[in-house]
C-alpha cells in the first residue's frame, strides 16, 4: 500500500539547455519556489506572455496551471521533481540569488535565454516623449547579482550598463532596490539583436524604441572619445553644454561622464548659485567637467 501522491515523470535534460536557462532567469526576475511547486505572477495586462511560459513549461512534460487573480495570473507547477531540479542550480530567493556557475560556464546563447528570462519577469522599456530619453532596465533588490549581470553583458555582449540605487519610505518602512540601466542608443540595438524579449508587449516596446532612432546619428554614440575632445578643446565645461553640443539626451551624457570620471579620466567640480548668480552654498549646484590633471579656467 502506498501513502501520498504520486511523482509523475518529468523530462530533465542532461545537461542546461536554452529553456532551462531561461526559467532560471524567470525564477530569479519574478519567479518563486514553495514547498512542492515552481509559480511565476504575470499582469493580467499580459496573458499573451502567460501562454508563452506555459509553452517553455510544457516542454518538459509538466502540466502548469493558470489562476486568475487579484491584479496578476499565477502559473504553478506542482512538481517536487522540478522543484528540486531548479534547487539545484543554487540560491534563489530575492535577496540571495545567484547567476548559476552553470550559466557562466555556458556560451552566449545559453547565456542571453537566461538574461532574457530575467528581463522578461524583471525588467522594462521605457520612452519618455517630453525629454526623449529611451532605457532598459532591470530591477532587483540583490546589487550583487546585478554587478554580476552587468559583467555579463558586458563581457559576453559588449553592453554597457550602469547601477543605481533607488529608496523610498511606505508607512514608515524604508525600501532598497537597485536598478541595472541601457541608454545607450547602439547597446540598445545590440540588445535587441542579440538578447531581445520573449515577453510580447515589452518586444513591441522594444520595436517602437528602436524605431524612434530612425534619423538619429549613430557617430554620436562614440561619445567618450567625443567628450574627451570637446573638454580638451573648451577645457572646463558644465553638463548642459555638452548634451547641447552632442545632441544627445542628458540621461546618455551623464552615463558617459560617470564612467569617465570613474576611470580617472576627467574630474567634477560642483557650482552652487542662486537667482543672484553663483554663491557658496545653495540648494541649486551645476557640475563642471574637465580633463583629470588639466588646469581650471574660472
């Protein structure tokens, strides 16, 4: 006589493929794992990407099912096998997680399905019209694991990213998250060719994104070399000039300032001033840049 449910089967691969991959990406974006199931939360808005999970997980025999929700559909598989099976590729609860050895042993495509996973569940598309700045984004309250994606993309893709940090106060409680952004016009269009999104509305997103740079003058995007010369040639200038001189938007100057500045290549001098003009202390400051050895001219 047996007591319990019993295990149905299971198709794992030998060894990680494109799909298992990507759940793992899915698991650690938005993804959880309970006592006997794997369950993954999507916008009700986007039930065209919950039939696209159903399809990855129904490769592996499993049978998911879907519940609508409050605000969200809710895709479980019980299945302690698969369960475990995803167990095994290390930590992976929101604050602990880990990009698996597995991934970083793997070749690029292995390694851009799990990116892709963790964008789908995890990251956004955003184009603001009124100041024309267009980003990718991936949020995550683990900065560790977000230096490590940067190092991927960076390595792996020749995407540049940067991380900032993000607070903010609900009922007394403060929250901490951190962000891993793409601004830069030709890293967004190598994401799309190389990485891209499985989820439907964020790929369309994506497409109108890309698409707004038709006109727009990809030699601009070379802008550390182009910064280095305007501030060789001008010697000390503030950041609205030099987006008004490379025509770019400012989020994509101040990403190349930052990096620069951190290399040690050129320094940041703070101006403060008021409506009187420039004074000691203020609540209004302006950054000025120049060359990292080369003297100021006030």
């Amino acid at each position: 006589m047996t007591r319990g449910r019993v295990a149905f089967p299971v198709k794992l691969p030998s060894k990680i493929n494109k799909d298992v991959a990507y759940l793992l990406g899915v698991l650690h974006g938005d993804g959880c794992i309970t006592k006997r199931s794997f369950e993954v939360k999507v916008n009700l808005k986007d039930y065209n990407y919950v039939k696209c999970l159903v399809n990855i997980l129904k490769k592996f025999d499993l049978d998911p099912k879907v519940y609508k929700e409050f605000n969200c559909y809710r895709i479980s598989v019980n299945s302690v096998i698969f369960k475990n099976y995803l167990n095994s590729y290390g930590p992976n609860k929101c604050e602990n997680w880990k990009v698996p050895q597995n991934i970083l042993d793997s070749n690029y495509k292995i390694k851009a399905a799990y990116l892709r996973g963790l964008f789908d569940t995890d990251g956004t598309v955003t184009m603001n019209l009124k100041r024309q700045t267009k980003r990718l984004a991936l949020y995550s309250k683990n900065k560790n694991a977000l230096r490590d994606i940067k190092k991927i993309l960076k390595m792996d893709f020749s995407i540049d990213g940067y991380i900032t940090k993000s607070e903010k106060t609900c009922k007394n409680v403060l929250y901490t998250w951190y962000v891993l952004s793409i601004t830069n016009q030709l890293l967004i269009k190598r994401f799309s060719r190389e990485i891209n999104f499985n989820h439907p509305r964020k790929k369309r997103k994506l497409r109108e994104v890309i698409k707004s740079y038709h006109g727009v003058q990809e030699k601009y995007y070379n802008a550390k070399e182009i910064i280095i010369a305007f501030l060789n040639t001008d010697g000390r200038l503030n950041t609205k000039d030099l987006t008004k001189s490379l025509k770019r938007t400012d989020s994509t100057i101040r990403e190349h300032l930052n990096s620069l500045l951190k290399e040690r290549v050129i320094k940041r001098d703070i101006e403060f001033f008021n409506r009187y003009g420039k004074c000691e202390k203020s609540r209004y400051k302006k950054y000025f840049w120049s060359i990292n050895g080369a003297k100021n001219e006030c």
